[in-house]
C-alpha cells in the first residue's frame, strides 16, 4: 500500500511578503551569478577532493570532518570549502579549527584565500554524546562563525591559465598548515 505524505498546514503568505521576497530575489540575483561562477572555479581546483584526501591522510576519523561548502552574500560574494577538526582529549572540545579556501571577488578579478582560523566553544552547555554525534555533519550548532575568510588567509589572485599551479599551490599549502 502506497504511503501518503502529511502535509504540515502553512499560513499563506500576504501578497505585500511575496512581492518583497520577489525583490528580494531580484536584488540578490547578480550576486547570486558572482557565487556560481566561484563555485566553478572552487569545483575546478578540486578543492573538495584535495580536502578529503586531507582528512584521510593527516587526521584521525574522530577529530576531523568535513568538508563542507559554505558561501555567502555580505560584504562581497563569496563561497569556500572548509575542513574541521579538533583536538584530543577531554576539553578538545573547546576550540576548532577550520581549514579552508575561499573564492571571492576583489574588484573585476577572483582570488583565493587559503587559511585557518580558530573557533572558540559556543554553546551553553557541553553533551559530550550529542556534541560526537552532531559535530560529525555540522559545526555551527557548538561553534559560531561568521563563514568569513581569515584575515592572515594566504591570497592568490585567479588565473584559469594556472589552474594546475594553482592546484599545486592549494595542496601545499594545506600541508603546511594541517
């Protein structure tokens, strides 16, 4: 017997909240667009298969996760792709590191930037068996970040005609800092 899906009732929304979320839409567009194109680039260094053979090669399965893509609207479009991991003991818990790259627009031309930066413990309370569960698929229900790029972040202006180089570039400079 097919299963059927309850549907959850929702209140319809005004006419006035669904043309400003049209507008809404609208003005994010372009910086919707400047997103996708630094996704492509992102997708294009092989930032995420470098990042997991990062994990697989210099961490332990228990203290380091990911990766994960994050982006952003404000100040200018930006996405990245971030790794996290912590370390042993008892109050590892209380400080993580993200290790990433970012793409954004700087002017007419893309850059990267390869860094870290630490996140302090947020929450109000500490469940060691939720925080092991939970940390596994997501980090900002303990750690508050703002998705940003470090500020001391290693900054590479985009070429595509060194995209090998690039590659090469991101990898080492992964090494160095894990």
């Amino acid at each position: 017997m097919p299963t059927t899906r309850r549907h959850r009732y929702v209140r319809p929304r005004s006419v006035l909240e669904q043309i400003a979320q049209i507008r809404r839409e609208k003005a994010e567009a372009p910086k919707r667009a400047a997103q996708e194109e630094l996704a492509r680039i992102l997708d294009g260094l092989n930032v995420w298969g470098t990042l997991e053979e990062l994990r697989t090669k210099r961490f332990s399965p228990n203290l380091c996760y990911g990766p994960k893509a994050i982006g952003g609207l404000v100040p200018t479009p930006f996405v990245g792709v971030v790794l996290w991991h912590r370390p042993a003991g008892y109050y590892g818990y209380k400080t993580l590191t993200l290790l990433g790259v970012w793409a954004k627009h700087e002017g007419e031309k893309p850059e990267l930037l390869i860094g870290s930066k630490r996140l302090a413990y947020s929450a109000p309370f500490y469940d060691a068996e939720a925080y092991h569960k939970l940390i596994r698929r997501n980090y900002d229900l303990y750690y508050q970040d703002d998705d940003l790029p470090p500020s001391d972040a290693l900054t590479i202006p985009y070429q595509p005609e060194h995209r090998l180089t690039l590659r090469e570039t991101i990898a080492s400079e992964f090494a160095r800092r894990a």
